[in-house]
C-alpha cells in the first residue's frame, strides 16, 4: 500500500520524500517527486511545502503538476527557485502569520540540517510541521538526528532513513524514540548504493526502543 489512513487523514508516499496530506477538505503535497501521473485539478495542492533546494526535493516539472494557480507555496529562504502566485519564503523558527495558519491550516517550520555531513548545513533547508485533521505531522526534511529535534512534538513522523545524506535506520530510530510519535514513516529510501536503507531494520529498531511506536512502511 502507497497510503494509510490515521484518524480523519489520509497520508500518501509519493516516493522519495514526497508526501501527499490529505484532511480537513485539504490536499498538502510535500516535495513532489517523479510523480508518474498529472493529477486532476481537483487533486492539486491547496498547500505545497518545499524544504529545500535539491532536485528530488524542488523539482520545476513536479511541482508544475501538482500545483494550481491558487495553491500557496512555502520556500525556505535559501532556495533560488522563483514562483509566480501566492508563494512565501520561510525560515527555520517560522510559524506564519495569518492568524497562525495557511488557508486554515496552520504549519510550523523547524530546523533541517546534517550534523558531520557537508549536503545540507544549517540554513539550507527546513521540516514542517502540519496540523491536520487533529494531528500533528512531522516532516523532517532531509537531516540527521539534530539537537533541536528532541524537543518536536508530533503525533506522525515521517523521518529519512537512507543514511549517505541524512540519517541511516539506527540514527532515525533514535529520533523517532526522542520524538515519540504514534506513528512513525520511512522516507528517503529505495535508491541503491545512495540512500538504500532498510525500512524493516528501522522497524526493528525503533520497537527495539519504543515498542510503543507504530511503523508503518508504505510501498509506492
């Protein structure tokens, strides 16, 4: 299965760290990816959550399939792309204006960032968090387990687990473990030699942690 359903919101992987969030009459893409088929305009994004500048993560040609003229886009700072229509630069420590919400929903931007690793340091990049549907959802960009990560409260997380450029399984099992989630996703994984990590040792290890922890692991 490519989705799952978690009280009143349905949680898509579109691959790589593609999501699609879909509750309270919303549809939140997060850094569409190769996606294989343009959805209908009635699948666009109402939001559209970029955390930073990569190709697999700010891809021109995804985002022109998905996003609609009136979609709100957010982009962190750092990232040289430009949009037409309603799109917003953000920064980590962002909650944004407008009453605290994005067409009634609101999203925080917290810190995304490599610790020993030169791919993403502080300031390129960001992770949300979503408010949905009652929950709170956290995507974490790509990233290792930073220090300011064990103070997010969230009740989904959808953490990379490749290893190369952000964490590998152990590391994110530790993070899952610090946040304790309900739930807990795999991202950013599935390309050998690069970002080949293993969802089912995640698994493990997280219950090895917290056997409290849902995961589920998604196909796409």
């Amino acid at each position: 299965m490519n989705s799952v359903q978690i009280e009143g919101v349905k949680i898509q992987w579109l691959g790589n760290s593609g999501f699609l969030l879909e509750g309270d009459g919303k549809k939140i893409y997060i850094d569409p990816y190769q996606v294989s088929q343009e959805p209908a305009f009635d699948d666009r994004a109402d939001i559209l959550l970029i955390t930073h500048e990569h190709f697999d993560h700010c891809s021109p040609e995804d985002i022109r399939k998905v996003r609609r003229s009136d979609s709100t886009t957010l982009i962190p700072e750092s990232c040289s792309i430009e949009f037409r229509g309603d799109a917003r630069r953000v920064s980590e420590g962002d909650i944004l204006a407008d009453g605290l919400e994005i067409k009634g929903t609101r999203i925080e931007v917290v810190p995304a960032y490599n610790l020993n690793k030169p791919y993403h340091p502080r300031g390129s990049g960001v992770g949300y968090i979503v408010e949905l549907g009652g929950l709170r959802i956290y995507h974490a960009g790509d990233c290792d387990f930073f220090p300011e990560m064990k103070m997010i409260r969230a009740d989904v997380a959808l953490l990379p687990i490749g290893g190369t450029y952000t964490m590998d399984e152990e590391e994110a099992a530790s993070a899952a473990a610090a946040i304790s989630p309900k739930v807990v996703i795999p991202m950013h994984y599935g390309s050998p030699g690069e970002i080949d990590g293993n969802p089912e040792r995640f698994k493990a290890l997280v219950h090895s942690k917290n056997p409290d922890i849902n995961v589920i692991i998604l196909d796409f």
